[in-house]
C-alpha cells in the first residue's frame, strides 16, 4: 500500500504544475498580443552547433531540416569528433551543396569538446546547440529568437518531440513528454528556473556564452561530464543571465526504439545529474538566489531521493503480495493511471497537442517505465561510485522520420514547397509570423 500511495504522492506532485503553465501561457499570450520586440525582429546571425559522432544514418536529414527551415541568416557547423563510419563523407558532400554549413573535424574528445569546439569556429551573435538526429521544422528558429524578448534573456529551451513513432516504446514516450517536460519547463519557467536547456534544442545569446567562457577557461560547456546540457544550464542559473522555456520552438529527435538503448540514456542523463550536483551541492545552502536553491532541493528529493524509496517500497510490496487484498480499482487508482491520464490530457490541452492522444493507448506503459527508471539512478550511482569511463553512449540512430514529408525533407523543401537555398527574407518574414 505504501508503493501505491507514494505512486500517487508524485503524480499529485505533478498535478500542481498546471496552474503555474496555465499562467506561463497567459503570459506568453499577452507578449503576443502587445507585439513585444524580439530579437527575430533583427534577424541576426545564428550559428547552430552539431557534434557528430557516427551520425552516418541521420545527419544528412538533420542539416537538410536546418537549412531547409527558411531562415535567411544561419551558419551550421557540424563537428565531427572523430567518427569511424561514413559521417565524414557525407558532411562532405553536405558541405558543397549548402554554403550556409562548414564542416569540422577533431580527434575523438567528447560531446562537450566537440560543442566547444562549435562555439569557438561560430560567428552568430545566437547559438543553437543540437544533436545530429535533430528534426527542424520551418518554425524553430524563429520561435527560438521570439523567445529572446529581454536583454538579460541569456539561453532558451526548445520542446524536443520523438521524430520516430514507429514502435510501442517510441509512441509511449511522445506521450509521456508533455508531462515530463512541457508541463515542468512552463511550470519552472514562471518560477525562474528553467531545469535544464535540453541538448538537442538549445539557443543561447553569445555574450551569455562568453561571460561563462570568461569565468571558467576551457569553457562554456564542461567536458568531464556526461551531462553538459544541464551543468551549462544550471552555471547560468548563477550569473545574471535568464534561462526561460519556448513551447512553440519544436525540435524532433529520435527517442531510444529499444528498452535497452532507453535505460542507457537515462542511465547516462542520471549520472550527469549527479555530477552536476557534486559540483553545486554547496549552493543548497546558500539563500543568495532561493529559486535556484529551490531547485537543487527539489532535485535531490524528486530525482535521487525519491527513485531510491520506490524501488524500497516496490520490493517491500512484493514480499508482502502473498496478504494483500487488492481491488482492480484499488490498483487502478494506486498506479496512477486515472490521474496520469487526466493530468496529461489537461497537458496537452495547453500544449495544443491533443492529436498525440492517438498513442493513449500506450499510457498503461506509465507505472512500469517510472520503477524502471528509478533503477537507472541506481545504476549511475554505482558508475560514479566506481569511476567507470565517461562514454557519449547515445542510442543507436534508426534514421527513422514518421511525417517525412510534412517536414519536407524527402523533397529538401520546407513545408510551403520552396527550395530551401532560395527563400527569400520577404517570404521568410511572411512565414516567421507568431500563431495564435
């Protein structure tokens, strides 16, 4: 009965979010509504960062999506970190067809050298930072730019959507990240902390960037961890510079196919999460910025904490299932799902997503996936314990795109038909309008 109880603890937890991303949408639609300067309206030069490392079977979509997006002042700059297979080739051969990419190798580094190594060759006053299996839509950039409405705005994050819908697992988690992820950006975004810039749909406004690379040599982003994204986002967190959430600035990207590759890369996210919080531990007890206090705590008690009691509660349950008595209803209610469903489709009413309730079918999914996750934690305690090797370790690309052709890449258009080479900055502007 505890595990059941505790279930429902979280989800409740969750429940009150939605008030605070229903503000964060009133907001959003009163900037619109007053025509708040952004800096889209400059369109100035953006620079979007892609390290690669045997990317083979998704970077040619990727850089096709970016530069097939419209925007009329962008530079790509795909780092290869010392590939083995055939990326080198076919960013190559990218290379020649679209002046706006330049391609560079290095030496196998890491993630973070590669991104590095990104920022130090770019000239954009903005910086995207993406992954290789990354999925632009004609409305990314601009949306990214929207969201820079304040000078001391200093990095945004995107909403990252699963590209490839073609299994069970991959349908489930198109689902579940409107809970995890839109609903805490909005809720943490009116809080003043966003949690983390994901790292295949981040933007950053240069002199942030350089404020971090100044404080820190060898920086912006740390290459001894696993967990770049979120160290970058909460090293923020601590200057003057604002990190806020852009709902409309989609970015699709493939989710792990399999239970295996899913465990790794949570596994991965869970270990860089502890190596962020060894190095700012100490600011849990400092009151000079509570919000970000705030959520170091609420870090540790959601995230460590808490996966460590389930997994407790769940062998206490088992021992203890030979005298229990449970009722259908009573294991419906227990495991969240009633809740779960209604929270996600309260979530998805904000996000103007309903259309993904066609995957609702997979829901039941939910309780199984959050106790598998929590063993993640376990696993990335133990990595850190004993110092095992820092690895990229991302899934393995499938170089699947469920809606190839709404994005326009099977032509290498954007979605009104155009070359993507020959948009002009009128059209642009026609098609960078906000929506409603």
């Amino acid at each position: 009965m505890a595990f059941l109880v505790f279930t429902m603890a979280l989800l409740v937890m969750r429940v009150l979010f939605v008030p605070l991303a229903l503000i964060f949408e009133y907001r959003a639609a009163r900037r619109r509504a007053a025509g708040t300067p952004t800096a889209l309206d400059r369109q100035p030069l953006v620079s979007v960062v892609v390290p690669a490392y045997n990317e083979e079977t998704v970077l040619k979509s990727c850089v096709t999506s970016i530069v097939g997006s419209g925007y009329p002042n962008l530079e790509v700059i795909v780092v290869d970190d010392g590939s083995s297979d055939d990326t080198r080739r076919i960013a190559q051969e990218l290379e020649s067809r679209h002046p706006q990419m330049r391609y560079i190798y290095q030496e196998n580094a890491g993630k973070g050298a590669a991104l590095n190594h990104g920022y130090r060759e770019s000239r954009g006053e903005f910086l995207l930072f993406i992954d290789a299996d990354s999925v632009f839509t004609p409305d990314t950039v601009p949306a990214m730019l929207r969201a820079f409405y304040v000078d001391d705005i200093g990095a945004v994050c995107g909403d990252d959507r699963p590209v490839n819908l073609n299994r069970v697992l991959t349908r489930f988690l198109a689902l579940i990240t409107h809970v995890g992820t839109g609903l805490v950006r909005r809720a943490f975004d009116l809080l003043g902390v966003v949690p983390v810039v994901s790292g295949n749909s981040g933007a950053f406004r240069r002199a942030c960037l350089d404020d971090v690379a100044r404080a820190t040599p060898g920086r912006p982003l740390r290459e001894d961890t696993v967990g770049e994204d979120l160290e970058l986002t909460w090293h923020i967190h601590t200057t003057p510079w604002r990190v806020v959430f852009a709902p409309e600035a989609l970015v699709y990207a493939e989710s792990p196919s399999s239970l295996k590759a899913l465990y790794k890369q949570r596994t991965r996210w869970a270990r860089g999460l502890l190596q962020s919080l060894q190095i700012y531990w100490p600011l849990m007890f400092r009151p000079s910025n509570p919000a970000f206090t705030g959520l170091l705590w609420f870090t540790v008690i959601t995230m460590v904490f808490f996966p460590v009691l389930q997994i407790g509660l769940f062998i206490a349950m088992l021992v203890s299932l030979p005298n229990a008595n449970f009722t259908a209803w009573g294991l419906l209610l227990g495991s969240g799902l009633l809740l779960s469903t209604v929270l996600l489709i309260i979530t998805m009413v904000i996000a103007n997503a309903l259309g993904d309730l066609r995957h609702i079918w997979a829901l039941p999914l939910w309780p199984i996936y959050s106790l598998a996750m929590s063993f993640t934690m376990l696993n990335a305690m133990w990595q850190e314990l004993t110092r095992s090797e820092l690895k990229w370790n991302k899934p393995e690309r499938t170089g699947v795109i469920s809606f190839e052709e709404q994005l326009g890449l099977e032509a290498g258009a954007d979605s009104s038909g155009r070359s993507a080479d020959r948009i002009s900055a009128d059209q642009f502007d026609a098609a960078a309008q906000p929506r409603g």
